[in-house]
C-alpha cells in the first residue's frame, strides 16, 4: 500500500511542447466552464452563464446554521449567522471577476492545470456588507498585518491538504469597497458562487473572493498560506518565490461577430458594414482606450467606449469595420488610465497567472 501522498501528489508540471490537452485537463474544463463569449453582450452576466472556478468540491452548507467567526487578533471575536449578516448595512457593487489563469492553454509550453482559452471572466451585482465594519466591531488589534479568509471547501493540492484560504493585507481588507456578499444580481448566491457568503475584493483576480466563507482570522504576522506563497505566483524557475498575483491586468474581449462554424468556432460575417463590440477592463484603473486590428496586430484602430459603470465592472466598446470578403484574424486591446497596456502576445510563466495577452478571433468575410 501507498501513502496518500505517493498516488495523489502531482508535482506542478509543465506540458511537453507537442503534448494536447488531458483527460485530467479536460476534466478540470468540464467542471469549471468559462462564460460563453456571445454573453459579452450583456452588461451583468446573467448567472449561469459566468464563469466557474472551484479547487475542490463545492461544499454542502446549510444557510440556517452557516456561521462567520472572526477571530485572531480582535478584542472581541465573533460568531455571525446570516440573519445577523442580513441586517447589517447593505450594499450592491458591480465588479468583474476574472480568473488569474485566464488565457494559461495559449501559453507555450503549456502550464498544465485548469486549461482556460479566453473566457473565466464575467460581471456581477454582488450585494452585501461591507467587510471594514464587521473588523472594526471585531476590534482589529494595533498589531495586526494581514487577515486570512477560510472557505468550507477542502482538498489535497501538490501533496498539501488544506481548506481553501487566502490572506489579504489588512490594509487591503479594510477597503471599503470589499463585502461580505450573500446575493448575486438580486437572488441568493448559487452554491457553485460561494453560497451562503463570500468575500468579494473589487480589482482582484479571482483567486482573492474567497467563496463559502466560514471564517475570518486576523493575523500578527504575514499569511504564509498555500493560496498566497505557493499557489498564484509568477516564477520562472520552480523553486524560485516569484511575485504574487494580485490585481487583474487590463484586457479587452471581441464579443464574435456573426455566425460560428461548430466544431472550430471560425466565424462566417457576410461583407459590408459590421459594428465589432466587446468589454475591456482591469483591476488597476478604468479602462481609457481600446484598439482593434482586423490582420493580427498589422495595424490597429480606435474603438469608442461607452460608459464606466462601476470602478471595477468591465466597460462596453464599439468599432465600425467595413468587411471585405477574406479571412482575417480579429484582436483587440486595452489601456487602462494608470497606464498599464495590454500586450499582443503571451508573457510566460510557469504557473500560467495573470496573463492578458490578446485574444484572435478567426473571421472569415463572405
Ligand atoms: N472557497 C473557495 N473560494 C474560491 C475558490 C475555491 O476554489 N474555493 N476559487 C477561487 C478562484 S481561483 C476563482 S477564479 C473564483 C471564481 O469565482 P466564481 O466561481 O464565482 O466565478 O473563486 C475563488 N474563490
Ligand atoms: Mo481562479
């Protein structure tokens, strides 16, 4: 007989260059689906159609007897049920979520985890109450740094088993812009969005709204939890301590014009007047420019933005192209206001984190 360790204890590993997508991969990408691209149409992604990425298992909570403890570094812990949560002042943000992997299967040679294409991001109205007051009446000690979000979910990662926690600086978690959020577009948090409460850090990469959130630890000293100092990092070297990912990067998407071919996505537009639209966003600043080139980065052209709805919710962008027949290959990019630019090509790194090179999108004109 094996130990646990010895049949489950994948090293990270990086796939050969010719090798496809596994079984294992592929398991990964039926159970954590990204959202259609056709739903870039729609200012809030309606739920079932955002994005999905959970470690483990969805946990099985029960609403009437979930409990948030906040504890650690506080002069007064606490113990809340959801109706104690519920009555507390409430508050809805519109924010897009994108996850820190988004874009890894395009990457040569191909970090092998949770393939995604273009497509883990989506925009919600997640409604509920601020994070600052509930630390505050907890009583945050003049000693603390750094505060530890625990969900219900656990699971075995690298060999390391753990509940699912991330550590945010306490700075960071007293934003007042961070929730505790309960509702997703006006209903009840779905169980695969983190039911009955999850943490929701606007500008953040996925990784940081910690679903099926059960407690909250105030910590003296910096989290040295898996999440933050193994997981979502952007290294090289497999034994190097890279950086941590934090804020998603700015990036636009090209919501596919026409008609799809089925089994290669090739999208058929008939010639003439065509009206390109898509989102663009980034956790950093607003979004204050996105170009579109029709021949693969050749040559680039303004597009017109509409409104920013939120600080953190992705924007809208139009773009006449008067369609000749032929086949072109589609690209868009974004550039936020402090300045970051979104790169045409892949940036690699071996843990596929935070990655926003251009999407292509294939057209052939008719
Ligand atoms: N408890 C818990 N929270 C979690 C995760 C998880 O596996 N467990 N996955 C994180 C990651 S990596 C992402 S990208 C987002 C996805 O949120 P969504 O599934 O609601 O879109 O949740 C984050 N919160
Ligand atoms: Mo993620």
């Amino acid at each position: 007989m094996g130990t646990v360790d010895q049949w489950v204890s994948a090293p990270a590993r990086i796939a050969d260059p010719d090798e496809g997508i596994s079984v294992d991969e592929l398991r990964l990408a039926a159970r954590n689906h990204g959202m259609p691209l056709e739903a870039l149409r729609y200012d809030v992604t309606p739920p079932g159609l955002h994005y999905l990425l959970t470690h483990y298992d969805i946990p099985a909570l029960d609403p009437a007897d979930w409990r948030l403890t906040v504890s650690g570094a506080v002069t007064r812990p606490l113990s809340l049920s959801l109706a104690d949560l519920r009555i507390r002042p409430r508050v809805t943000r519109r924010v897009t979520l994108e996850c820190a992997g988004n874009g890894r299967a395009r990457l040569l040679p191909r970090p092998v985890s949770q393939p995604w294409l273009d497509e883990a991001v989506g925009t919600a109205e997640w409604t509920g109450t601020p994070l600052a007051a509930v630390l505050a009446e907890a009583g945050v000690a003049a000693t603390a740094v750094d505060v530890a979000f625990t969900g219900a979910d656990h699971g075995i990662e690298r060999g390391v088993e753990q509940d699912y926690r991330r550590g945010l600086t306490l700075a960071e978690a007293m934003r007042d812009d961070v929730l505790l959020v309960d509702e997703m577009n006006g209903a009840p948090l779905l169980p695969q969005h983190g039911a009955p409460v999850r943490l929701i850090v606007p500008g953040w990469y996925g990784m940081a709204q910690v679903k099926w959130l059960v407690g909250i630890e105030v910590l003296e000293t910096e989290f040295d939890g898996y999440q933050n100092v193994t997981s979502y990092r952007v290294k090289q070297e497999p034994d190097e301590p890279g950086e941590p990912v934090t804020r998603i990067m700015p990036k636009a998407l090209i919501q596919p014009p026409g008609v799809p071919d089925f089994q290669s996505r090739v999208r058929v537009v008939d010639h003439g007047p065509v009206v390109l639209t898509g989102r663009a966003w980034s956790g950093w600043a607003p979004v204050d420019a996105v170009e579109i080139s029709i021949d693969d980065g050749a040559g680039w052209r303004p597009a017109e933005l509409g409104p920013q709805p939120a600080p953190y919710a992705w924007r809208s962008w139009r773009c006449r192209w008067d369609a000749v027949p032929g086949r072109y290959e589609l690209r868009a990019r974004a550039r936020d206001a402090a300045g970051n630019e979104q790169p045409v090509g892949p940036a690699w790194n071996r843990q596929g984190m935070a990655n926003n090179h251009a999407q292509r999108v294939t057209v052939v004109v008719r």
